[in-house]
C-alpha cells in the first residue's frame, strides 16, 4: 500500500511549485482512477457546491468520484503540499476486505464513468471511453485471479455488473467466459496466448 494519498505526478509537481501549491485541470485524470483517495482531502468552497449541487444518494456507484468529476468539468482543483489527512483502512468499511478491494472500487467507478461517456465535454469522450475500456480489462483480468484463488461467484458478479456498464470488450469477456470453465484449460489457453506474442514480437 503505498503511504502517499496523492499520486506521484502531483507530487511531482507539488515539489516544483515555489508555494506549495499547484493548480490544474484534473477531469481526465480523475476518469482514469486518478487524484482523489477519500472525502478527508477535499475542501470544496460554497460556491461551488451552490453551482455543481449535491452530493448523489445512489447506491451501489461511487458517488465521491461523481461529485468530483462534476465538479472538475467545472472548475481547476488546488492541490497543497502539507499532510493534513490520512487513509485508514477497515476490513468493515465500504471497500470490503484487502483482497477484493480493488474489485469492489472499480465496481462502484463503472457506473460513474460510463454517465461520463454521455456527459463529458465532446474532446473529452474519447477518453473518457478510453478509460471505461480500461477499466473493465483491469476489473476482468483482477476478478478472474480473484475468482481462482479466493471467491468464483463473488468474481463473476462484480464483472458481469462492470460489464453492463463498459463497452462491449473482447479481452474483458473473454476472462468472464473463463471464469466459468475448468482451470486446466483456460491456463493452457493463456500460456499459448502468452507464447504466440512472444513470437510474434520476436519477428
């Protein structure tokens, strides 16, 4: 885990900054999974909550990472160099055990980012679709390792729910198909797969 809260490219420039502070633009970094870890970050001034509105109440969606994307498509964020907030983790919390962490927040990200393929800024689209691709290959490859070693119908659930949100994926629904095979022959699959792209780039 790492012990930062902020990615290492505003720290980066955090670093630089002769104040301290930086300030950018941040609605495609956000998209892609970037920026923000938790609300204790975040100071928002009133008029911007008067002008973006509230906080969503929808379950099952990470409703912080909505707030914010509305909120970047808006306005620069300031970004400060000082710790003034940590992370702690709990096992009961949202986020759910270590082990399927990572699953459940790409869960919970998949529906906000696809309302964000139809909100976005047009020169934003397309990275937005970029990044909602993106996240269900990393979901899918994540939950079929989940699925083999810890809990197959919990796998199978939470990629079946990221698929209904991303696009229609051919890697992604190739791994929830081998979610529902025998171990034997989607292993041997993937060291031919694995092999053939060897020698294809050798070439």
């Amino acid at each position: 885990m790492s012990p930062h809260l902020l990615p290492a490219v505003y720290r980066e420039a955090l670093a630089q900054a002769p104040h301290g502070e930086a300030t950018r633009r941040i609605y495609r970094d956000l998209v892609r999974g970037a920026a923000i870890c938790c609300p204790a970050q975040t100071l928002i001034p009133r008029r911007v909550t008067a002008q973006v509105g509230p906080l969503s109440n929808a379950r099952n969606e990470a409703t912080d990472l909505d707030y914010y994307l509305r909120i970047a498509r808006a306005f620069p964020v300031t970004f400060h160099r000082h710790s003034l907030a940590r992370w702690r983790y709990l096992p009961t919390s949202r986020s759910g055990p270590a082990e399927r962490r990572t699953l459940q927040w790409w869960m919970l990200m998949s529906p906000v980012v696809a309302r964000e393929a139809r909100l976005a800024l047009a020169e934003d689209r397309p990275v937005v679709r970029d990044a909602l691709r993106a996240l269900a290959r990393r979901h899918a490859r994540e939950a079929y390792y989940y699925g083999r070693r810890h809990d197959l119908s919990y796998a199978r659930a939470s990629l079946r729910e990221v698929i209904r949100h991303a696009p229609l994926d051919a890697r992604a629904l190739a791994y929830f198909a081998a979610l529902w095979l025998p171990k034997w022959p989607t292993a041997l699959a993937g060291r031919t797969a694995r092999g053939l792209a060897r020698t294809i780039r050798g070439r």
